[in-house]
C-alpha cells in the first residue's frame, strides 16, 4: 500500500502510497463508491479518522487551500493545501511531482502538500505554498519529492522545453533517445532549494522513482488507466496526543 514512508519528526508522518492501494481518484471513471472505500482503508492504516484525508479537485495550477478553514469546500478546487491543525492531507498524481511539506511553529507543526506538474510547477505553485506555510508561522522548513515521471523519459516538443527553461532552468533534460526532455523533479528541487527549503527525494520504495518505469505506481503516460496514487501528510497519533 505505501511505496514508502517515514516518521517526519515532531509528531509528522509522510507517505506516498503505491498501486496496491488501488485508484485513489475519482475523477478518472473508476466506481466511487470503490475508491472511497479504498480511501477509507488508506486512512485506516494511517491511524486518522475516517473522513478525515483531505483531497483536492486539482487542476493544473497554482491555489492553496486553507485545509482548517471553517468554509473551505469538502474537495476544495486547487493544487496545494496547508494545515497548522490536525488536518491530513492527499495530492494525488500519476507522473505530475508530489511535494510534501512540514515545518515547526510555536503551536505545532504546520504541514503542506502540493500538486507540480509542468504548468503548475513553472507558474509558482510551491512558491505559493512555501508563503502560505510561513504565513501559517512555519519555520525549518522540510519538503519531500514523491514519484513522477523523471527527466529521461518524459519527452517533450523543442519549443515546450525552451519555453520552461526560460523560466527553470534546472528542470533541463534529455531522453535515452537525445529528445528534449523536462526534468520535474529537479525542476521542484531547484525552486524549493532557493527557497530555503530543506529537500528529500526518497528512495526507499520498491522499484525506481520514475512513474512511467515502475509499473508499480500510476502512469497516465504508461496507461491512463492506472489511476493515481498519493503523497501523504498527517499528524500520527502521538504527534495528536502531545499537541
């Protein structure tokens, strides 16, 4: 069920699960009432109250949602989400960048999640939630890079690849074939790392990090219909009890 996770420090855990937690999404044509029941397994074994994972409609771009807001929407329409209380939190991708972020404050952790594919990544999303995590009074700021596609097998047209390293340099690549290529991961670690934002790129998990290789994750490139895994945020039950 999880590709892997660890504890974060300060009563944190992160996570990023893989396909033997089945689709997690419900917008791409699976049985709801399958992946809710799935959701509500995941959140069994995370030790949260059932209900209680907060995902997002994400849509290529660059909102963060408030996830302790008392009016936010039940599935909020953005690409990130911030928490300063107990809420825990789901991105969802299949070759996009997950990023999971935790920080200290004087009230207790303070948490994020955000959804970098091209677009969103390239038009400021992790610049956007990094400011509403400090706004929330984060500081120590850590961020972790789930699976996505990597550099060498995400293709992209000459023009698409000159147009995002004008802006990012660092997400440069080429394929095993000498094509142009966006490199997302290091595109997320280069923005969070000018930042200030310390960063890991876990590599624990069965199989390598790169979606589109590891059958065992969710590749809309692969097959569209392998729906989509998620990172994961949460306060453990000891982090619950201590806060």
């Amino acid at each position: 069920m999880f590709w892997w996770q660890e504890d974060a420090g300060d009563g944190v855990r992160v996570a990023f699960t893989d396909r033997a937690a089945g689709n997690l999404a419900l917008h791409t044509g699976d049985d709801p009432q399958s992946v809710r029941a799935r959701r509500a397994v995941l959140e069994r074994e995370m030790g949260v109250p059932r209900g209680t994972l907060l995902f997002l409609d994400q849509v290529h771009g660059t909102d963060v949602v408030d996830a302790d807001a008392p009016d936010r929407p039940q599935v909020p329409r953005a690409d990130a989400a911030v928490s300063a209380g107990a809420t825990p939190l789901a991105v969802m991708v299949a070759d996009c960048v997950p990023v999971l972020l935790a920080g200290t404050s004087p009230a207790g952790p303070v948490t994020g999640v955000a959804h970098a594919g091209r677009r969103g990544l390239l038009e400021g999303v992790l610049e956007r939630t990094v400011d509403r995590l400090r706004a929330r009074g984060a500081e120590r700021l850590r961020a972790w890079i789930g699976p996505a596609v990597c550099g060498a097998c995400y293709e992209v047209p000459a023009a698409m690849q000159a147009d995002a390293l004008r802006h990012l340099p660092a997400a440069a690549a080429t394929t095993r074939h000498g094509t142009p290529a966006l490199d997302l991961p290091a595109g997320a670690r280069d923005v969070l790392g000018r930042l200030g934002v310390a960063v890991r790129t876990p590599q624990g998990g069965p199989g390598p990090a790169c979606t589109l290789e590891n059958e065992g994750l969710s590749s809309h490139r692969r097959d569209p219909a392998s729906g989509r895994i998620a990172g994961l945020v949460w306060r453990s039950a000891a982090g619950e009890r201590a806060a």
